[in-house]
C-alpha cells in the first residue's frame, strides 16, 4: 500500500490461498516481517487478507485483514482506493480510516482525525474523501452485524492457511 501522494505504506509478502465470491484470500503466516517507513515487525499470528471484487459493497473500496486468535484485534479493514492487481502484487492507496474489531467484540472506525487532517495537508479530492466516507460506513455496518464477508467466512481460509 501506499499513503495519498505515491508515498511508502505497508509492504508484505503474502501466499494467494484462492477465491471465491467475495475476492482473493491471501495467506500471512505468524512471522511474516511487515514493515512500513519508520515501522517494522513480524506477524504475532496468522492471518488471512482479502482483496474484495471490485464490485463489493457497492465499491470494493477496502482491504480486509482477518487475525487468529491471540492478540487485541480481530478483523482490521482498510478504507483503500479499489485495490488492482499488478502482476502478483496487490497495490491501494489507504485512504486512512479503518473499521476494527477487537479480541473484546468491539468495533469502531479508526484515524477519522488522521482522515481530516490529510484532506486538508494532501488535498484529497471529493470523490476520494467520498469514497473513503461511503466504504467506511458499508463496511462498519458489515462488521457490526457480522454481514458477509464478515460473518466467518475467513475461518475457511485461516484453516487452509494452519493446515498448510
């Protein structure tokens, strides 16, 4: 990924575990290094990522990661311009804000001050600022009620990836 402005963002690798009717599932193994400028660490657990179709939730407008028990969060989604792939590679511009679900059931939208801010310092145009705003709700609204493809369907993935 990348921040607005063709700046450096997160950066993994990842093993494409399939697809189905919600995306690409990609595996992230407990101990795959992540880094990004000023940050680096290795995955505390497995997890499965998803690329959504284009055409989910009105706009695919996300990235999806789904955590294995034993640390504080379980779900953690991305507000992204619609992820492409280029070659092996999935590239998006986060977008800043984020839709978590804790270890504690909790959810809630993350950096909607950090969201504010770069509209204004990086001057993001209002079709980016409303796509951002229209995946967030979408996808706030799945998390909470546990709508696909937030209901446990990573579950199928997250065994293909441990039994591996």
């Amino acid at each position: 990924m990348t921040k607005w402005g063709d700046r450096p963002h997160w950066e993994f690798d990842a093993r494409l575990l399939g697809q189905d009717d919600h995306g690409h599932w990609l595996g992230i193994p407990a101990g795959t290094p992540m880094a990004r400028p000023g940050a680096s660490f290795l995955a505390d657990v497995d997890q499965v990522g998803l690329v959504p179709r284009a055409s989910h939730g009105g706009c695919g407008a996300w990235l999806a990661t789904f955590h294995a028990p034993g640390i504080w969060v379980r779900t953690y989604v991305d507000m992204t311009s619609v992820p492409i792939w280029d070659g092996d590679v999935v590239r998006a511009v986060d977008h800043d804000l984020d839709v978590i679900r804790t270890s504690d059931d909790e959810v809630y939208v993350d950096d909607q001050d950090e969201f504010v801010e770069h509209q204004a310092a990086f001057g993001y145009p209002a079709e980016v600022v409303a796509l951002a705003e229209q995946s967030c709700a979408w996808v706030h609204h799945a998390v909470v009620h546990e709508l696909a493809p937030f209901g446990g369907e990573h579950r199928r993935w997250l065994d293909l990836l441990t039994s591996a």
